[in-house]
C-alpha cells in the first residue's frame, strides 16, 4: 500500500490546459450574450404590446406596416393603404400624406368627430383620437383645412402622441383626403 507515491497522486485542483480554459471561457461569454439579447428582445415585445398604432409597429408608411396599411402596404391600385378615398380613384398614400411632418401614425377612415374626439377606423380597429386647439389640419393638396373638413367617411392620417401605452393618442397633425 505504501506504493502509492506523491508524483502519481492527482489533486482535485489540477490546473486544466490554458486551451481549455479559453474555450470554457468563451462558450460562457456566448451563453451569457445569447441570454442577453433573448431578454432584450422580449423586453421590446412586453413594452410594444399594446401599441398597434405607433410607428414602432404599425409602421406608418410602409416601415413594417401590415400589408394593405400605409403607403407601400398594397391595397388597389391607387387606394390609400388598402382604404379607397371617397370619389373612386385615390391619389396614393404617399402622395395625400407627404403633407405631414413625418409619416402618420394612424391612417384610417373617419367615423365620427364629436366635440374634440375624432373617431377613426384604421387597419387595426377603431380608434379615438383628442383634437386640440394646437392639432394642425391640413387637405391632401397642402392647404389647411378645419374641423369642418373631417366629415364621416373621408380618410385620414395623423401625426401624434400616444399615451397610457397606446390607449389614448392626441393628435398634432391630421391629413384629411377631401376627394377629386
């Protein structure tokens, strides 16, 4: 029993090659970035839920809209993101809505307007939106309109804030096609 000598006794401790030890170090830092991004990535997925109407996901004019919503989104020719304007042929999205600031939020037909309380049906369902003394109403041609101009069944896009994690959205600015 006594045959069992120092040299060829194997310490629990034993260093491992410094190859190893760089692969085991970098699978760690793969692992640990992977689950990083996977929380990152569900984390944008909780906060843009609810949202339908920001440009994040509905896409405004065509960046990641669904199709037939916004001015790349499809619909019959000539329509206005899959919603034709009143009066037969439309002008195209892009042509009625360069108009805006920047690209509408929301695009849809108008169903009602009462008080300061715009009622609008986009792709996604219908939608309030708060007029204010400060929203901007423009016709398609770039002339500014008014309040008289948002009659039921003309189509709009509007430019403005959401709030309440997209319950609640105030417009800036509203693009109302008048017809031909």
């Amino acid at each position: 029993m006594d045959a069992v000598t120092e040299s060829s006794v194997v310490e629990p401790t034993a260093q491992r090659s410094p190859v190893r030890r760089r692969l085991t170090i970098l699978a760690s830092g793969a692992i640990m970035a992977s689950l990083m991004l996977i929380g990152a990535f569900s984390i944008g997925v909780w906060v843009g839920a609810g949202r339908p109407d920001t440009t994040a996901t509905f896409g405004g004019f065509g960046g990641g809209a669904p199709r037939g919503v916004g001015a790349n989104g499809g619909g019959a020719p000539g329509a206005l993101g899959g919603v034709q304007p009143p009066g037969g042929q439309g002008q195209g999205a892009a042509a009625v809505f360069n108009v805006l600031s920047r690209p509408a939020d929301i695009i849809g037909q108008i169903a009602s307007l009462n008080g300061d309380s715009l009622t609008v049906n986009s792709q996604l369902g219908a939608r309030v939106v708060t007029l204010t003394a400060d929203t901007k109403i423009l016709l398609s041609d770039g002339t500014a309109g008014s309040r008289a101009d948002l009659q039921q069944g003309r189509v709009a896009g509007i430019v403005g804030t959401a709030a309440n994690g997209g319950l609640s959205f105030t417009a800036e600015e509203v693009a109302v096609v008048t017809g031909q």
